[in-house]
C-alpha cells in the first residue's frame, strides 16, 4: 500500500511521536511511506524507508492550499487535524483518513472554534471521512456530538524506552530537595501557566523544593526557587529525568490522550493531573484534579510530596497500567483497523 501523511509539520509533539511511529510500523511491513511536510523538526526517529516531500506551496496556508488543489498519488492519506481532512477528501475521494489525536476546537477561541465545529460536521456527515482517534474519550466525544462513528487505537508508550532508571547524577544533584518536573509548552491547552502558579503555592507554604522543565524555555516560577531547565529533549533523557523526578505535574486543559502521563507512569514517576486525561484516576494510578482548579492541584501536590507510601503505590500502579498499554500493542491496533478500512486491492 502506498501512504502518504500529508500535515504542515512534524515536531517533537506526542501526537507526532505516534505518527510516526504507527507509520514506521507500517514501513517495517513493506508498506511505501511518504511524509509529505513543510517543515520536520523533530528529534523523534523517522523509519529509514520513509520518502520526504514537500507539499506543491511553502507556509501554513501553502500547506492547505496544496491540500485543496494536489491530489495525492496514493491509496491512503492520512491527515491529523480536521481542516487538512476536509481539504484532502476533495481531490482524493475514499482514500483520506482523520486520526485524531485531539479535538481541534481546544486549539482556537472565538470564532476559530466555530469553524472547526462546522469542518467536523462536514467531515463527519456530508463527506463521510472515517476516523481512528487515540482514546475512548475522544471517540465518545465526537459520537456524542456530531454522531461520528470513530474506530480507537488508543496510544501505547514504548516499554522498552520508558522504564524507571533512575540517574545518579539528577539524584544527587537534588541534595536532598524534591523535584517537581513540569511540561513547559506555550499551547495553553498543556496548563503550563497553571503548573507555574500551582508550584508557587506549594513553594510559598514552604518545603525543600526544586523545579525542574523539559521542552520550551521556561520561566522560573519563584526567584528563590531552584530551577533546573532540560529543554527539549530525547527519549533516553527523558527516561532519566522522570525516573529522578519526585512528581510530574501536568494540569492540561484539554487531551486527546495525555502520552506524557503515561510516559511518566512507565518509568515509575507519581502523577498529578487533571480530568482531561481521561485514563488518569484519582488515588488508583495518579492524583487527580479538576480543571484548572489550582488550589486542588496544590493540596494534591503537597499531599503526594508527604506521602511517601502514597507516592509508590501509584508510581507502582501507574507502571502497571502502563505495562498494559504498550506501543506494540497500540501500533497493532492501528495496523489492523488500517487493513480493515482500506483492504489491499487485489
């Protein structure tokens, strides 16, 4: 089968990870891959077989416009965010494929938001556009409301990449302070402000404390705050750096999935979160709670950080879980509703 994923870019996102990796499971098979991109940025492994292109216009809108008006040479194209979707589906009638890794209303404000709203409809109803989303969640919701019938291949995290190992240099480099790693991204929807303003509550109450960042430059959330910023980083460091962290705190706003989280739970780090990541549960694999509601995200941080056998047992229930959502079991998934909904010509 020829494939083609057509997006604007590919960055070290999580929905990008698993793209990719979904793809290079396809490559491995003996399927032909191309990545037909503006811009590939990303310090995530590309599969030695995959063909890169650019679409026919450089830019964003040269990204859609190329969508609209080049037809793809392939028998599936495959399209993350639904705009691009909609556009594909015009020149390449019953060869397009929406995985959704989010639901792309999150991503825009008024009227941005109504825009998406009517894509999806059109998406979903008149041009009949078959979706695989990456959690129950975002199934249920866009069932729910626009009465889509989604399949699910929910993500998985690389167990073999992602397992506690912890490092003894992060360890000592601490001395003796607990280390609270946070997510730093603009998108708001990652609650990077809310983490920021979480951490300053616990740090003013008092306590023995650092900050420790990994992916965009961060601000330092307290000047008498030890901060230790990693920047962006690959998958080893990563391991590493949650495997020595004492808690992830990640407050999203809004998750197709939350990867990270599972990342985190794969190598034995407690969790705190939020409601949007739907597989996250309160007191069973991590402490969890509501969104945007910071005063609960600074109790839950603090009861964690003093609760030492509270703390394992969710970083061994979190490893558990994870153990159960591998990204072998996930690529398989995907494989197979792919084989289901665009069968091999014979």
């Amino acid at each position: 089968m020829r494939i083609v994923y057509f997006a604007h870019s590919v960055l070290n996102r999580g929905g990008d990870k698993m793209v990719l990796a979904h793809l290079g499971r396809l490559a491995q098979a003996g399927h032909h891959v191309t990545l037909r991109c503006n811009l590939i940025d990303t310090a995530f492994p590309l599969h030695p077989s995959f063909t890169l292109e650019r679409p026919l216009f450089p830019g964003k809108l040269g990204t859609l416009a190329s969508a609209l008006l080049e037809r793809q040479d392939a028998d599936l194209v495959l399209a993350t965010i639904v705009p691009t979707a909609v556009l594909l589906r015009f020149r390449n009638r019953g060869r397009v494929l929406h995985f959704a890794q989010d639901d792309n209303e999150t991503a825009y404000g008024f009227p941005g938001n109504l825009l998406m709203r009517w894509l999806y409809r059109l998406a979903f109803g008149p041009l009949s556009i078959p979706c695989v989303t990456v959690s129950d969640t975002l199934c249920s919701l866009f069932g729910s409301r626009f009465g889509a019938e989604c399949a699910v291949a929910e993500n998985g995290v690389d167990t073999a990449r992602f397992f506690p190992a912890p490092s003894r240099e992060l360890v000592a480099a601490k001395k003796g302070r607990r280390a609270i790693l946070l997510l730093s991204r603009a998108d708001r929807r990652k609650g990077f402000d809310l983490a920021l303003e979480t951490v300053r509550r616990v740090a003013a109450r008092g306590g023995n404390l650092e900050l420790w960042t990994v992916g965009e430059s961060a601000p330092c959330a307290e000047p008498d705050l030890p901060h230790r910023e990693f920047g962006s980083v690959d998958e080893d460091r990563l391991r590493e750096i949650m495997s020595s962290a004492d808690l992830f705190l990640y407050p999203s706003r809004s998750e197709g999935y939350g990867l990270m989280v599972l990342e985190a739970f794969a190598c034995g780090c407690p969790v705190v979160t939020t409601g949007a990541v739907g597989f996250a549960r309160d007191g069973e694999n991590a402490l969890v709670a509501p969104v945007e509601d910071v005063a609960a995200l600074a109790d839950r941080v603090e009861r964690l950080l003093a609760d030492r056998e509270l703390a394992e047992r969710l970083a061994e229930q979190g490893r558990g879980y994870a153990s159960r959502h591998s990204l072998a079991q996930s690529g398989s998934c995907f494989e197979a509703l792919i084989a289901g909904l665009f069968p091999a010509k014979k």
